[in-house]
C-alpha cells in the first residue's frame, strides 16, 4: 500500500526525474511558458511555486537554493531581479496550467505551464527576407543532325554438338 507516498515518479527513476525536473524548471524561468505532458506539468508547479517564494526574499541561502535547482547564472538572475519583483503582492499561484489537447503519437495530454505575471518576452530577431531572384528561362531544345545509323552486328554463338545437354527425359 502506498500510505504517505506523494510525488509525481513518471515511470523514471530519481536521477532522470530530478534532471527532468530541473530542465522543465529552467526552461519555463527562461522562456515565461512551456508545452510539456499534463502529468509533468502538474509535477513542477509546486516548485516553481516554491521557488519563487525564495526568490521574493532576495537572502543568499535562498538564491543558493534556487541556483540548486535553476543550473544558469543568467536565468538565475532574470528570476530574483526581474521575475520575482514582477509578481507584486501575489502570495501564491504564480503559474497557470492550461490544457490544450492530447499528442497525435500516442493520446498524452498535453498542457501549457506559463507563469501569470511573466514579464514579456521579446519578440524573436526577424530574419532579413530572401531576394526574390528571377526565374531562369526554360532551356530550349537544340536539334542536332542525324548521324547516320551504324549496323550493330551480333556476334555468333558457335556450339558444339557434344556440348549441348539434353534434359534428363529426354534421350
């Protein structure tokens, strides 16, 4: 029986599901929202709920905490100095899960983890459009003259009578 067992085990064991963890958690502080299975998402929403409680504080021992689990300076960064003092008064809740349908490959349902008050993300370098380059004519046909047929002979196949084998009914 399984008393007092809570947790998500994804059919991992605790290394891979810590890793997983610690990717989805840094992925979604780096991006603002993410798209991953309903199971998963619902595994890190209470962590990142509880990170970013540690990093409304701003202490040292909580940024070590967070720096445990978010493994990118810069990310870290962005999460204290920008992410946090963005969610204002907000005690709880700062991610939503929203559903958004199931995997063609195999029916998982899958949802969207944003964070509420997720600052905007800025909008991605636009490439410089390609130059229209014109289209190349279509080649024209040359005629070239006729050679004159050459006879193809066949070489002749001599056999000799003592070679041929007849088939075994017959003789």
């Amino acid at each position: 029986m399984r008393h007092h067992i809570q947790g998500y085990q994804l059919n991992r064991d605790s290394q891979s599901r810590r890793a997983l963890f610690k990717n989805l958690i840094t992925a979604l502080v780096e991006h603002g929202s993410i798209r991953t299975t309903y199971s998963k998402a619902k595994a890190i929403q209470a962590q990142v709920d509880k990170l970013f409680t540690q990093a409304k504080s701003g202490q040292l021992h909580d940024r070590r905490l967070i720096d445990r689990v978010v493994n990118r300076r810069h990310t870290v960064n962005r999460f204290i100095h920008q992410l946090a003092p963005a969610t204002g008064n907000r005690s709880s809740g700062f991610t939503r899960l929203v559903k958004i349908g199931t995997r063609q490959g195999d029916a998982a349902l899958m949802a969207r983890l944003e964070l509420v008050d997720a600052l905007p993300t800025p909008p991605p370098v636009a490439k410089k459009p390609r130059p229209i380059r014109p289209k190349k004519a279509a080649p024209t046909k040359v005629s070239l003259p006729l050679r004159p047929a050459i006879p193809v002979v066949k070489p002749q196949v001599v056999v000799k009578p003592g070679l041929i084998r007849q088939k075994s009914g017959e003789r």
